[in-house]
C-alpha cells in the first residue's frame, strides 16, 4: 500500500504539471538527438546545400562535433559553414552547451581562434547564393577566453541585419555582452530568450549579459537587400532559421534543446 510519502509525492507532480500549464510554459524538446545529424543539413561555403564537406560537422561520443581534419582540411580556405535545423522558429527559448577544444584550423582567421556561435532568424539555406559566408541572421557569437586577458561570450553579431537598442537603431556588427571569461575546455551553457521581433535576450547562469530587439534586414547589405526584394520590403525578421556555426575553430555542442513559447496574448484576453 502506497505510503504517506508516497502520496504527497505524486500530489506534487500533479500540482507542478498544473503549474506549468497554468504559466503557459512548453516542455523543453532536444533539436540534437546525440545520435547523429538527423534534422540539420550543413551549408559549407563553396559547396552546394547539404554538402558536409570534410567531414566538419559529425556527432561522436553523444557529442555534435566540428572538426577539420588535416587530410581533408590541409588549410581553411575560407570554408565558413552553419549546420541548420529543418525547422523555422519565431518565439522561443534556446538552450545551447558548447566548449572549444584542440587548436584552429590552419589558414583560418586570427578573429575566428575559439570563436563560434549560433545563428537566429536566418535566411533559408536552400536558396543562399553558393559562395555566401554568412546568412542574413542574427548571430549569438561563442568566444572561448584566451589564457590570460578578458573575451566575453554570447555576444551580438549582425551578418546583413541591425537591432534596435536602447530604442535606437543599431548598426555596429558585432557587440561584447557583459558576461565573465570562460577559458580552456569548460562546457558553458548559453540560454537565449527569442520573442519574435520583440525583446531578444543573451543568459548566462541566469543572468541576461545582453538585450536588444527589432531585428530586421539592413537595406544597405547586398545580400539583405535581394532579401528585402522578394519581402516587398518588409526589414523586420520575426522568425527564421536556427545554425550552428563552424568558423575554423574546433568546438563541440553538447546540447541543443528548445522551449516554444506560447502566442502572446491577444487583447481581451
């Protein structure tokens, strides 16, 4: 006969099960299945869509890895990659483990030394020009901390895009959040809150290190500006494509899982 205890247990769970519904909250849902690359389609400049060039993007050990092997990467050559999602998503929470290992590619960057990230409200992949970088989106940029020295992470770049900041519009490309230095091979965990075309904000151990909103096309981007011509214009981006990049610096990612958000409330409501 089930005791007490066991009573009030099962009481809790149904109470916080009420809870969760109550609050409109969505059960976080794993985009990376820790098997293999099913759901993502890697986009190598250079190479058609789909075309996993290299090997680069590969799942080892329970771990999305990317990885340049010297045999097939002799040098960089300017090989910038995304991994995307099947899927497009407007409101949401992201929630990414990520650490860098082993030394950069030769040829790549002085800028692109432990330095990755994750793209949001992208452009869709099948129809980005072959020789493309980088998508229009709006990037969350990784950086890995240099031995001694300061390089904050989950910063914010612009590839083809501008937010709105402090109620201005924002136009530098790449912005440093306020987070702390994390060094060496440390998994860090990196949590985005993504409303739409509204308030975007950048988490770290519960702590938002950077906040903006708006995003949307920059009309004077050439890439931005063949994507403004098929949205009759339209600059504000209220959803898109979800990648992973790969920029010459191993780095793995250990977990990427999402929490859709609910619809905001309507008036009357």
């Amino acid at each position: 006969m089930p005791t007490m205890r066991a009573f009030y247990a099962i009481g809790l769970v149904v109470l916080l099960g009420f809870s969760v519904v109550a609050h409109g909250e969505q059960p976080w849902r794993p985009l990376f299945n820790g098997r293999d690359l099913d759901g993502w389609t890697p986009k190598i400049r250079g190479e058609k869509f789909g075309d996993n060039y290299g090997d680069t993007f590969r799942v080892e050990d329970g771990v999305l890895k990317v990885v340049y092997d010297p045999a097939k990467y002799p040098t960089f050559g300017e090989k910038f990659g995304h991994l995307f999602y099947k899927e497009p998503f407007s409101r949401y929470r992201l929630r990414i483990e990520y650490r860098f290992t082993g030394e950069q590619c030769a040829g790549g960057p002085d800028w692109a030394t432990r330095n990755s990230g994750v793209m949001l409200h992208g452009e869709d992949p099948a129809a980005m020009p072959i020789d493309k970088d980088f998508p229009a989106s709006i990037e969350v940029q990784f950086l890995g901390g240099p031995p001694t020295g300061e390089r904050t992470t989950a910063n914010l770049c612009t590839p083809g895009t501008n937010v709105v900041m402090d109620g201005k519009l924002f136009t530098p490309h790449c912005t440093s959040s306020k987070s702390k230095t994390y060094r060496g091979d440390q998994w860090v965990t990196v949590e985005i809150e993504v409303d739409g075309n509204a308030k975007i904000r950048h988490i770290i151990d519960g702590e938002t290190v950077l906040e903006y909103e708006q995003p949307q096309l920059d009309p004077k981007d050439a890439r931005a500006k063949e994507l403004l011509a098929a949205r009759n214009g339209d600059k504000q981006l209220s959803g898109g494509t979800i990648s992973l990049q790969s920029e010459s610096h191993p780095v793995e990612f250990r977990k990427v899982e999402i929490q859709l958000l609910d619809p905001p409330a309507t008036a009357g409501n």
